[in-house]
C-alpha cells in the first residue's frame, strides 16, 4: 500500500470537489488490507473508503484516511449448469466489469452499462438502473471487518439491499472495507427491457432480438442523452433518490398535477415518483445557485459549474428539497453522500 499526506482529491470525485485530506492510502493488492489494518492508521481519526468518488460530496479538508482500492482482477470461480459465478475486486472499474463480462458471454450486467464507479462501490448503494439492480445479480460480498479484524462472506439476502440501500449503509457503515464481490450470471442471454424507455430505445434501433452487446450500448446511448458526461461536467449522477409515497398521496397530487411522473413498486400499495420530475417543475432545471447548478437535460442531477465547494452543493440541494417540500409536500432524499 502506499501512504500520501495532504492529498488533493480533485480528480477522485467525480463532483471536482477540490478537497484535500489528511492522508490518502492507495490499496494495490488484497494483501494490503491486512497491512492496513495493522498499520493502526484507521484507528487515527476517521476513514473514508473512495472508489471513483462518483457518489460523494467531500468537504473542503478531510481531516482522516482516504482508503482508494485500485486493485483490480475479474475471475470466474465455478460453472454451474445455469449461471457462471464471476468474482471481481473493489478496485475494478464497473463499466469495464460489464463490458468484460459480455464479452465473455457472462450476461445479466447489461441495463447497468456506463455506470460511473467501481465494483466495491455496486453493494454498497446497490446500484441500479433500466429496470435492473446489482443486488439482482450480486450472490455474496467479501468484507475486511474492521472491528473484529476478520475476513467475512456475506450473502445476498444478510446484505438488507434496498432501493439505493444496503446493511453497508447502517450497521457495517464505517467499520468494514468491501474487498470484492461474487456474481451470480447467465449463461443465455435474455433482454430485460421492462423499463419502457429502454424498450422504446431498443425498437428504434430496429433490431427485434437484440443481443447484450446491443442492449448495453443502447443503455449507454440514453444514459449520454440525459446524464453529463463526468470527463467534462462534474456532478455525482443521480443526486436525489427518487422518493417513494402511498399511492394514496400520489392519487391526492395527480388530481392538482396530472401529468406528475410515477412508477409502481412492489404490490401497488406504493409509488416512486420521479423526482426529476418534481424538481422540474419547481423551476430548478438549468438553474445555478453560486457555482452549482441543476443539469438542464435531467433535473435530478446537480453539477458544478466550475470550482464549487461542497457547502455550495449542500446549499443548493437544501433549497430544491425545501420547494419541492413546499409545493408538493413531498420529502426528497439525497442519493449522493456528504462526507
Ligand atoms: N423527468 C422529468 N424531468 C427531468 C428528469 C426526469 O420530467 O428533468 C421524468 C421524465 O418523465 C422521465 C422520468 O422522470 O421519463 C424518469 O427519468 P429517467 O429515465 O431519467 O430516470 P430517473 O428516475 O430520473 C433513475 C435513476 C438513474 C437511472 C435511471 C434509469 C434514481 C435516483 N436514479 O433516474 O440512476 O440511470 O433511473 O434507470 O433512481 C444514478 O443513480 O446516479 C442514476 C443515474
């Protein structure tokens, strides 16, 4: 592992947030877990664990240990009959990790294409989009523990996966180090276009039996159109979770709003409303406050707009959690994190 102080964390986030911490300690192979957790370094303030900081808004001065896995391996463990276990590293870039796997006829990955991140981030917050979620294709997750000093498996269904959540959030959070990550995928390729947008995308393309190849570009193709590209405008994707309400409450909005955007979930007792829609229609999309802004091609995402500070973010997520409060009486949750 190699240890640097006073490090500047402007190209690990993906926000641009130029923050500094007090030490930064890069983890090159799985060997140094065990290193780390003797070194006694963690027991020196807090720590943070940073993949590509896609999911994080940082503070100007992180006075603790940035722990940064960057090592990477992608192996298949045992074939199956029905499914290929595939395990990858924290380290390994997510988008790599899909295009790997459909290269090699490992399928299931595809609607989760172009996700900024790594694959020690996808437990955490369970990512997820087109209809799909990590947890859907996660089968275990191996953990350094950092109270006990112990190495641990945990299956998918101990994990508490949720909607943008995981028990890596609440009871694990800040005390363990996800290392890598066990993946349970098909050996036949089968399209999941349930999500009607990614459904119409692929019809357009005129293809009738798409293969992974061509879902996953399409996935990247609407991602492009609607979310800004992390290379030239920083911003931590979705920043908002798109809150879920009775569909009492949805009913009570739609007669004031009509066309409000909402999705079923589970038995239909409830409802996800599209906070992307909300925030757009209370007037946010393409507006700046100080040097953050709301991207005018998806409200729900904020960017900087050119060196702002995590305070700034702070601000302006308050303010659209306030209207959107005020005029829907709608609570909004933030997906990204404050450090
Ligand atoms: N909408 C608006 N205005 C906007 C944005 C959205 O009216 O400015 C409405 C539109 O009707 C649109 C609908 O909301 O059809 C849904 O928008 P979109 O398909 O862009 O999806 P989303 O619900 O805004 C979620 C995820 C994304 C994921 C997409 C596709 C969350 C918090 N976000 O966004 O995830 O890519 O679905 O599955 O669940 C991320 O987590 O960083 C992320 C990008």
């Amino acid at each position: 592992m190699k240890i640097q102080t006073n490090f500047n964390l402007k190209n690990h986030n993906t926000f641009g947030i130029n923050a500094v911490a007090d030490r930064f300690v890069t983890m090159e192979s799985p060997d140094d877990y065990e290193d780390l957790m003797r070194s006694g370094l963690l027991h020196d303030g807090p720590f943070l664990v940073l993949g590509a900081g896609s999911n994080v808004i940082l503070p100007d001065h992180y006075h603790g240990t940035v722990v940064h896995p960057v090592h990477r391996n992608i192996r298949q463990i045992v074939v199956d009959r029905n499914c290929n276990f595939i395990e990858a590293s924290a380290g390994t870039p997510w988008s790599f990790f899909v295009d790997y796997c459909i290269a090699n006829e490992w399928y299931g990955l595809e609607n989760l294409a172009g996700i900024p991140g790594t694959v020690g981030a996808a437990p955490v917050q369970n990512v997820g989009a087109y209809g799909i979620e990590a947890k859907d294709v996660i089968e275990s997750v191996h953990y350094f523990d950092l109270l006990t000093g112990q190495q641990c498996w945990i299956k998918n269904d101990a994990c508490q996966f949720g909607y943008r959540h995981s028990i890596f959030k609440t009871e694990l959070a800040n005390r363990v180090i996800v290392d890598r990550v066990r993946f349970h995928l098909a050996k036949g390729f089968t399209p999941q276009l349930g999500y009607k947008a990614l459904a119409a995308a692929v019809d357009q393309r005129g293809v009738v039996a798409p293969t992974a190849r061509q879902v996953a570009d399409t996935v990247v193709a609407l991602r492009n159109s609607k979310l800004p590209d992390p290379a030239s405008i920083g911003s931590a994707g979705s920043f908002f979770k798109n809150p879920v309400v009775p569909s009492g409450k949805y009913h009570e909005l739609r007669l004031q709003f009509p066309d409000v955007v909402a999705f079923p979930v589970g038995d239909g007792k409830e409802v996800k409303l599209a906070a992307g829609w909300l925030i757009e229609h209370c007037g946010w999309k393409g507006r700046s406050m100080g040097n953050v802004g709301v991207y005018d091609k998806q409200a729900l995402v904020l960017v900087n707009r050119g060196g702002c500070t995590g305070s700034e973010v702070r601000q302006l997520a308050q303010a659209i959690i306030n209207d959107v409060k005020n005029k829907f009486d709608v609570a909004l949750d933030c997906e990204a994190i404050f450090v």
